[in-house]
C-alpha cells in the first residue's frame, strides 16, 4: 500500500494503525528453497541476545542482529546487520513467529516494544520476533538529508506548479537520497527484504516461517512465498495490499479509503456537542477542505520552527483515521489547533525520528536508535515502494498526464487527494524498480494461508484482499473482517482469536468466513 508520506519524521501505526523515494532495482530471481554456497555463512549464523538498548524498551524484550549479504548477486561484496527483538516463548516453544508491522519504512523493533501486549498470546507457543527490515531504523537506515525540499517539489507539482522544472528538482532530489543513504540504497525493496526474512528464519533456528504481516507486511509475505514455497509454514496477510496496481493507482485508492474513513470520523464527531466541526456532518466535511486550503496559504508555525501547511494537517489527519479507537485523541488534536492553534497534538501523529546518520560502509553495524535519521521513514518508504514499482513515465508523459492526474486524485478526495498525489510524483527520476512483484508473485504452490480483510479498511481496500488472494491461487484461504479500521487483527477480538488459532494450532477459519463488529458470523 501507499503508507503515508511526510516532510515530517513518523512512527508508523501499521497494525493496530499505519501508515515513494529512490528506487533500486530489484533482482527477479526465481524461487529457491536452498541457499547457495555463497550463503552458507549467513545462513549458519545464530543469533546472540541481550537486554534491548533504551530506558523506554520492556525489560523483558530482548535484541540482537542477524547479518545478511548487501548484494545476494555478489555475498562477498559487503554486509548489513538486521536489528532484531523478540519476546521469549513461555509455555512449549514451536520456535518464532516474525511479525512485520507495516510500512514500508515502519520499525519493528520499537513497534514491537511499544505494542507488544496486543501479541502476548502468541508466546503461548512462540518466540514472537520482529525486525527493522534493511534500510530502517537501526538496519543501515536510509536519508535523503533534504527530504523536506523533495517533498516540496512534489507538493508543488501536485499543486499545479510548473512540472517541467519541478520534474528536475526531483531529479536532483534523488542524487541527495543516494548521497546520504550510502551502499544499502541500490539494494533496498521487498524482493531483498524477503530474502532477508529467509535467513532470519535460519538464524533463529526455523525450519519454517511463520509469520504475520500488516498492510505492507503482507506484501513483503507474499513475496516470500513466492521466492521460497518450500520454507512456507503458517502465514497470515492482515490488511492486504495490492500485487499488481501501479502506485498511481494504490494512491488513488488511499485517497478514496481515507475520503471515506473521514466521512465516518466527522459523522462520529458530529454527534458530539464537543466536536470542533460543529453538530452537521455536511458542514463538517466542507470545514474540513477549508481548513487544509487555509493551512497552505498561510501555514501554522510550530515548536520545531517547520510551519505547519494543509498537507501535514492532511497527513495527521490521515494517520490518525487508521483506527477507531484513534478517533477520540484526534478530536482532541483537532480542538486544539481550531480553538487554540495549537498543532502539537496533530503534531503527535507524525512524530518520531531523531537525527541525520553518519556516512555508511560496505559493512554497517546496527545504528544507534538516538542516530536514526529524522527523515528514515519517509526516505525509506519512497525507496521501496519506487523499488517494487516498474513504472517510470518520461518526463513528456509526466507532464501531459500531470492536469489529468491532478484532477482524478482531486475527485477521489478534496482533503487527501494532492497529499497522495505527492506520494505517486516521488519516484519521479528514479531508476525502473523491479518487476518480479507484478509478474512472478502468483499461484504459488505453499501450504495455505490466511489472509484478512476489513471492509472499511481506509488503506488496503478490501478488493485487494480478494484479488491479491485470486492471484495467490488455491493456497490463500480469505477472512472478511465487518469493520472499521487499518488491519483487523487490533481492532477485532474475533480475527485476533481466529489469526491465534490458525498460528497457535494450525486451525483455519472456512474460506470466505467472517467476523462481525462485535461476534463471529460464519
């Protein structure tokens, strides 16, 4: 999916909420169960754990690093360490379960530290590991060090500026992205990613993967099955995103979901005498698109001396209609910047992040959580999503289509439309990402896996669901969760069971079975 994209630094809420820049080629390489020689050291490895870094981490999560290969072509040139942390198993271990929370660009290490509870359960039976894929976080974090002035430059075209001359600050953008991200750029994307995932399930001593992935963790899930069906073992796909649609498309799609998602917050927030849209979900819905043109005209300064436009009220906006449970702290930051003007609490939807890296080697260690570039999410989100995406029109086309874009995006959603407009102009100059993802990942021949559907998911549709599950062939079995809300698993008690048992026990709920808001309904 298109997870949000800001000139701000973020903590995504993939999973229990969520959330396009330098694209490298990935490799198409076809399915392999066994490593060759050249990857014997990496899959050999075993890894060492100790006490998580930070007075914040649970006393009771551990980490440790798994090394991988820079470049799986060429496994001698160079290595990347992988930051890994798990809660231990307490009752009989039947080894991991590797959870991936969304993104791309989210870290798995800190999210799994902040929300770890929601998965308790699972340690009934497993180790329950997550990971910061390469790129991320404390794995060789990516930058584009001026990731605020490339955002501006796509804003801008998004906003009806001069294509032909924001079409070149792109450009340039993208030589800042690889100057500040070093030797793991070329190499990022979910192709690498998955590979990856396969020598974590060797380090931790698994025969098989299980694993549980969110929004673009379902995407990296299905990539691994296709690369490696002999090493699948229980797998589930929660908030499934899209195989095959072209980013300008998937951004026409967030747009309408969180169009949507917003109609159903402000119907919420009207019946409440406190809602700072007033008491009519009409009038609301127009106050909102005067408050988003108002901010760009005449941004909000803040405490971090950025000032605060429409598009970042757009993205806070967007972030926090991920979930319901979301919806009161929100209305809360909405009063304060109407009633006071006060962003902070909006602000607090984007935060996170902390300051720009030091230059890479070929071998990076793990990076300090207090060296995590402020910008890693966005600049990490841009690379995947342009890696796993083999369209890249010529300048022409861009600026012919450009008008055509605007106004489709508009259409889909007055508030969000231009901020995931942005998203799809990002990739602009890159180089031709891979395209294994739309050709290779489907039928793959696995044991069967569960993938899970919201209705009113306001990113990842839940079409995709059924057409990401028709591409998989007979192997994926479907879950169509009756709710609200980005990913069911955090927000439903009856997928949380369902997803349990099916990891837990090997149950697996009737293709095409569903739970309702609030009971099963098969």
């Amino acid at each position: 999916m298109l997870a949000k994209l800001s000139t701000r630094p973020s903590i995504p809420r993939c999973a229990v909420s969520a959330a396009a820049g330098l694209a490298l080629l990935g490799t198409a390489l076809p399915a392999v169960d066994e490593p060759s020689p050249g990857l014997a050291r990496f899959y050999d490895q075993k890894v060492t754990w100790s006490r998580c870094p930070g007075l914040e981490m649970p006393k009771d999560l551990q980490c440790g690093k798994v090394t991988v290969p820079l470049d799986y072509a060429h496994p001698g040139k160079g290595t990347l360490d992988l930051a890994v942390a798990r809660y231990r198993a307490t009752g009989d271990s039947r080894g991991s379960v590797l959870l991936n929370f969304g993104g791309p660009g989210g870290q798995g290490v800190a999210q799994l530290g902040m929300g770890g509870k929601d998965f308790m359960g699972l340690t009934d039976r497993y180790d329950v590991v997550s990971f910061d894929p390469r790129g991320v976080g404390r794995s060789s974090p990516v930058s584009c060090g001026n990731a605020p002035d490339a955002l501006a430059a796509a804003d801008e075209a998004a906003d009806g500026g001069d294509a032909r001359a924001v079409l070149e600050e792109l450009r340039a953008a993208a030589a800042a992205c690889a100057e500040h991200s070093g030797p793991v750029l070329p190499h990022i994307g979910t192709v690498n990613a998955a590979r990856d995932l396969d020598v974590m399930r060797a380090a931790l001593g698994d025969g098989k993967l299980n694993y549980l992935g969110f929004s673009y963790g379902s995407r990296l899930g299905a990539v691994y099955a296709a690369e490696f069906p002999g090493k699948v073992g229980r797998i589930v796909l929660d908030g499934v995103d899209t195989l095959t649609e072209p980013l300008s498309e998937q951004g026409v799609a967030s747009a309408q979901g969180q169009q949507t998602a917003l109609e159903n917050f402000l119907t919420w927030c009207t019946d409440d005498i406190a809602c700072p849209f007033g008491r009519n979900p009409r009038e609301a819905r127009e106050r909102v698109v005067q408050v988003v043109k108002s901010l760009d005209q005449d941004p909000v300064p803040t405490d971090f001396g950025e000032a605060f436009s429409g598009q970042d009220f757009a993205g806070a906006l967007g972030q926090g209609l991920y979930s319901r449970e979301l919806w009161p702290s929100l209305q809360r930051a909405l009063s304060q910047l109407l009633e006071d003007g006060d962003t902070r609490g909006l602000e607090a939807f984007l935060s996170g992040g902390f300051a720009l890296p030091p230059r890479r080697t070929p071998h990076a260690g793990l990076t300090d959580p207090q060296d995590v570039p402020m910008d890693n999410l966005p600049a990490a989100l841009m690379a995947v999503n342009c890696a796993d995406d083999p369209d890249r029109p010529a300048a022409d086309r861009v600026t012919r289509d450009l008008d055509r874009l605007r106004a489709r995006y508009e259409e889909a959603s007055p508030v969000f439309g231009r901020y995931r407009l942005t998203q799809v102009l990002m990739c602009y100059g890159r180089p031709k990402g891979t395209d294994y993802i739309r050709e290779k990942v489907k039928d793959v021949d696995t044991p069967r896996m569960l993938l899970v559907g919201t209705r009113g998911d306001p990113a990842t549709p839940y079409r995709w669901t059924v057409e990401t599950a028709k591409r998989l062939g007979s192997s994926a079995v479907v879950l169509d969760n009756r709710g609200e809300g980005h990913t069911g698993y955090g927000s439903s008690p009856c997928v949380q069971r369902k997803v349990d048992a099916f990891l837990l026990y090997g149950t697996l709920p009737p293709d095409g079975s569903s739970c309702g808001s609030d009971h099963d309904a098969e």
